[in-house]
C-alpha cells in the first residue's frame, strides 16, 4: 500500500511539472525542444494521412449503405464481434413485390408476365450488388479500418509519449538553468566589509549545496536526454511506415475500382439484356376494347408478319441520323443487328408499329427498336 501511495504522489509530482512546462511554453515564459524538421515532417505526413483515410472511410460507407441506421446496426455488430445479417437490397426487393404482383395480375397477361420478366432481372441487379458491397468492404473499407483501429493508434500512443519526454526534458534544462543561476550567486565574491563570520560559512554551504544540486541536474539531463532518442527513433520508424501503408491502400483502391467496373459491367450487361427481351414481347399498349371498355386502335400492333424490308423504299424527307445506345442481335432476317455508338439512317413507313423504325447502315437494312436509338436530327 505505502509503495502504491508513493507511486501515485510521484506519478502526481510528474505530470504537476508537465503541466507547468506546457503552459509556460504556451505562454511564451519557457523554452521549447524542437524535434528536427525530418520528424516533423513524418509527423506532419501521418496527420494528412489519417485525416484523409477517415473522409475516404466515412464517405465510402455512406456510398455503400446509405441508411445510416442500417451502418449503426452493422456498426454495434462489428463490435459485439457478431456476424452482420445478411440483408435484402433494395433491387432484390422491388424485384420479389414485381413477381409477387405478376402472381395476382395472372402471369398469362402482356403486363403480368413483363412484371416477371422485369422482376427477375431486378434480383439479379440486387445479387450483382449484394456481390459489390461484400468485395468491397473486404478488400477496401477493412484494410482503412485496420490503419485507423490499429496502426494510427499504436503512432498516436507512441507520439503522446514522445511528447511527455520532451517536456520532461525541457523540464530538466529548466531546473538545471535555475541550479548554475543559483550556484554562481552563491559563489559570487562576499562582502568584505561584513564583520560577522558566520555569514562566510553560510555562504560556502550554500555554494557546495547548490553545487549538488547542478551535478544532480545534469544528470537528470542526461537521462532525460537518452529517453527522449529512444523515443525519437522508436516513433520515426512508425511514422515512416505511413509508406507502407500507402503502398498497401493504393493495392487497395484498384480492388475497389475493379469490383465497381464488374459490378456496373453486370448491370449493364442485365439491362441489355432485360432490354432485348422486352423488345420481342408483342405490343399490348393498346387496350382491348373487351375488357377495358376503351376503343382499341384499329391498326395492328405488329407489322412484322406483312412488311417486307427489301420492298421498303426510303422516303424522299423525314429520313434522320440516330445514335446506336446498346448492341442489338436481330431475332431474324427482318431486323438489323447494331452496335453501341454507332450511326444509322432511320425512317419510318406507314402502318408500322411505332415501337420499330427502318434503319439503314450501307447497303444493309432492316427494322430496329427505338429504345435502342437516340435520334439525332
């Protein structure tokens, strides 16, 4: 017990002194130990470092989950060290409540059986992202995570005990200061002219006393000096690990660049998909009159089965230049296969399903959908 009081009153007694050190220092009244401009530059490196890794962390899981009751969820699991459930995304389910409705409309009906087709294609838009949100916070946000949690703490531990030595021993050169101060006025020469000896005996105690203590200083100085190398070296080599940590973070950002190319690849590739098979489904945007009580249009939906492309002659106006948006295989000879971003000539003919319109590239032509076109003039 009486070791553990005497522990606690030194402990007190030092970190007294350090709080009189920073203030003076704060108050310009005493000196400050510079560390050399190499260190401080490391220093100054690792600040930026971490300020600009916790942004890029933060902004990343907002990217990823954006409800931020879903991240403090994920947050208090991360903690508790359990297993984050795994969670529906959206996608997924917009995807279930479309094929769910096809099952109440009738799946045999043009609307029920697009909701099935556009459901499915929507799960697989959400298993794509599900896909994306696991690579990437494995092969970007924990590696960010573990620097925050776990080397910047160790640097950050490190430099608080850099800075406690420094104080202690500008604490030391202070009180060393004060020593020689007192040590030459109590060796400065006597006043001859003082008649009482006991005055000159006083005044050679006090120059041996004051002696001590400088001998006593210096060496407290020395000591303090040592432990504050020590811990120079030891919180540089941290801190000039901040290369590594670069190097390991940039290895990083390409997973996650390449998981967000797969990932908007696949979406695409499904849109074109769901794309091209919207386009085969007949066209029911017009009502039957029977069941909806609405006049129908007279002309026919389609006029696949009667036109004939080689018979098709361009009109002498209204002919205009279209943009291809996505690649398109022709489902038959009637149809013209596109490629993206490429141009065409297109116009249309009378009686023919507006959905469609006669593209022309060479000496090729036949009929191509307007979703796949942006027409230019």
């Amino acid at each position: 017990m009486d070791f553990n009081v005497k522990k606690l009153a030194s402990d007190a007694g030092v970190f007294f002194t350090r709080a009189v050190q920073y203030t003076e220092e704060k108050l310009g009244q005493a000196e400050k130990t510079e560390l050399d401009a190499h260190l401080e530059n490391l220093i100054a490196r690792a600040d930026c470092t971490k300020n600009w890794t916790e942004k890029i962390f933060r902004q990343t899981e907002v990217l990823l989950q954006p409800n931020p009751s879903a991240r403090i969820e994920e947050f208090f699991y991360e903690k508790l060290d359990r297993k984050i459930p795994s969670r529906t995304t959206n996608a997924e389910l917009l995807g279930q409540y479309m094929q769910d409705a096809a099952k109440e409309f009738g799946a045999g009906t043009p609307y029920g059986s697009t909701l099935i087709t556009v459901g499915e294609y929507q799960r697989r838009l959400g298993g794509a992202e599900r896909e994306f949100l696991q690579t990437s916070a494995i092969n970007f946000l924990t590696p960010l995570r573990n620097f925050l949690e776990g080397d910047w703490k160790t640097i950050s531990k490190e430099r608080r005990l850099l800075e406690n030595r420094r104080l202690d021993l500008d604490v030391c050169k202070a009180r060393l200061k004060k020593a020689k101060l007192a040590e030459a006025k109590a060796a400065a020469a006597p006043d001859f002219q003082e008649t009482r000896p006991r005055n000159y005996v006083l005044s050679a105690s006090a120059s041996a006393l004051w002696s001590e203590e400088v001998d006593k200083a210096e060496h407290e100085l020395r000591v303090a000096q040592t432990e504050f190398d020590r811990q120079a070296e030891v919180t540089r080599l941290l801190l000039e690990g901040i290369s590594s940590t670069h190097v390991n973070h940039l290895r990083c950002l390409h997973e996650f660049v390449e998981a967000q190319a797969a990932y908007y690849a696949q979406c695409h590739k499904h849109m074109q998909d769901l794309q091209k098979e919207l386009s085969r489904f007949p066209n029911a945007f017009a009502v039957n009159a029977s069941t909806s009580g609405v006049s129908a249009d007279p002309s026919p939906p389609s006029t696949s089965s009667t036109l004939k492309i080689e018979e098709v002659k361009p009109p002498a106006t209204g002919t205009r230049k279209a943009k291809v948006l996505y690649d398109y295989d022709a489902a038959d000879s009637s149809e013209l296969s596109l490629l993206a971003d490429e141009l065409i000539t297109v116009y249309t003919v009378p009686g023919m399903d507006p959905d469609w319109l006669i593209g022309e590239r060479g000496n090729q032509k036949g009929k191509v959908p307007v979703t796949y076109l942006e027409l230019l003039s």
